[in-house]
C-alpha cells in the first residue's frame, strides 16, 4: 500500500522485469509496462536541459513519459506521477553483492564492466558535440551517457540487448558507469584553481613518473609512503652531479657532407 494524495493505492510487483499492478481505492485497477532502459534514455533525452550551471531533469515530463508509455489516462497521470517516478528509478529493488571482482550484479544478470578509454571518449564527445544555431553548440548529454555506457560494458551475461535491461538494473548500470568513468567530486577538489591545487598537481606527477602510476593509485596510496618517495626523489635529484650541457657551435662549411677538404701545411724540410 502507499499513501498518494491522502488515499490508499494497492501496488502488485513480482519483482525483475514484470509488470506494476495498481489499484485506486474505488478500485480501478492500472498496469505500469516494464520500464527498460531504451525506455528511460528516450525519456531523459526529452526531459533533460543541459546548460552551463549543470544539467535539469524535467520530472513532470518524465513522470509522464512513464505513464504514457503503460496508456494510463491523462487525467490521472498527475496523481500517479510520483509513482510512476518511483517505478522507473527500480521500484527500490534490493542491491545484491557483486559475485566477482569487475562484475556487476543487474537484478539476474550481470554485466562485466571496465572504464572506457581516452580514444573513446573524444570519439563520443565529438558525436554529441553538435553545432546549432546562433546559440553555439548543442550538447546531446544522453547521447554522450549512452556511449559511455556501451563502452564500458565488456559482456553481459546472459547474453542479451542492453536496452531490454529493466529499470532496476539500468539504474545501477548507469550508476557503476558514471562512477568509473567520472572524476568524482572529490577528486574535482584536489585539483580546483589555486596554490594548494598547484602543489598537489606537483606532487601527484612527480610520483606518477617515479612509480610508473596513474593519479588515482597514487591518490589511494598512504599518504606517508607517497611523501617518504617524495622526499628520496628530492634527495637523489639535489645530488647528482650537474651535467655540462653540450658546447654548440655554428656549422661550418667543411661540415658540409659534399666538401671536399684541402689542408695546406708547412714544409717540415
């Protein structure tokens, strides 16, 4: 039972990919269709604006979209939209533990994932990356979120069509996704403008080419142990001896590699 403008709605879940049943108090009974994920990236692409304060998700417009999608009637979409909400964002389906190290559990599936690369991101970005009109360019951001995920899902398993994933499973893929291939809030932080940003930018590469590590081990790694390299690196670098830089002289015309060469000494007689 839930509470929905101060009356009592019954709702029916067999949990995975079935349907919602939904009963009104007098007893008109609804069905919220399986909500997949080619279901929802369709819906955000027309209810999310991107701008340069962020992006805004339209949640009217996309409580809607859900309703629309099952044939609920218009007149009562506006009673059922924080349901409809709620059942697209997983019906707060139960996480279970990943079984295996790089594996992600998708509520009976589960899907390998690795971060996607430097190449394929650029690729990405120049796809939704789209010029328009006087405005400047338009930015397709589901566009863009849809890419990463593709690419940063290795297999599935059972094998089958990422846009058939229900609502559950797609909205932990899509949060895996952003996790791994996102620089977190924090780390945003560490790098903002200014001197503390500069020093730890300093730091963070001299360790990276002393160890052979990318910023994120070397940001996992204790404190103490990064500043005790620091401190050998710096006492190896203040020891060695100077190096002469080479002497360089402008060429000469016997450099020239079709001269011929004649050398006029004195008599020794």
């Amino acid at each position: 039972m839930v509470e929905v403008a101060g009356s009592a709605w019954s709702l029916q879940h067999q949990g995975g990919a079935s349907s919602l049943a939904i009963t009104s108090p007098e007893g008109e009974c609804y069905t919220l269709q399986p909500w997949t994920y080619a279901a929802h990236l369709a819906a955000l692409r027309n209810c999310v604006t991107v701008s340069a304060q962020g992006a805004t998700l339209d949640h009217a417009g996309f409580a809607e979209a859900v309703l629309t999608h099952s044939d609920v009637p218009v007149e009562r979409q506006q009673q059922l939209a924080a349901i409809a909400l709620w059942w697209a964002s997983g019906a707060d389906a139960a996480a279970t533990p990943d079984a295996e190290p790089g594996w992600l559990d998708l509520d009976g599936a589960a899907a390998r994932l690795l971060p996607w690369s430097e190449g394929q991101r650029g690729q990405a970005l120049a796809a939704c990356l789209v010029d328009s009109d006087e405005d400047g360019a338009w930015f397709d951001a589901v566009g863009y979120l849809d890419r990463m995920t593709r690419a940063t899902v290795r297999e599935l398993a059972p094998a089958q069509a990422i846009d058939a994933l229900p609502a559950a499973a797609t909205q932990r893929l899509l949060d895996a996704t952003v996790a791994l291939n996102v620089v977190a809030d924090e780390d945003r932080a560490l790098l903002a403008a200014g001197p503390a940003a500069r020093e730890t930018a300093q730091r963070t590469l001299r360790a990276c080419r002393a160890l052979g590590w990318t910023p994120s081990q070397v940001w996992a790694a204790p404190a103490v142990e990064i500043e005790r390299l620091l401190q050998l690196v710096a006492l190896v670098e203040t020891s060695e001896p100077a190096r002469r830089a080479p002497v360089v002289r402008k060429p000469r015309l016997a450099d020239h590699p079709d001269a011929f060469v004649i050398q006029i000494e004195d008599d020794p007689s």
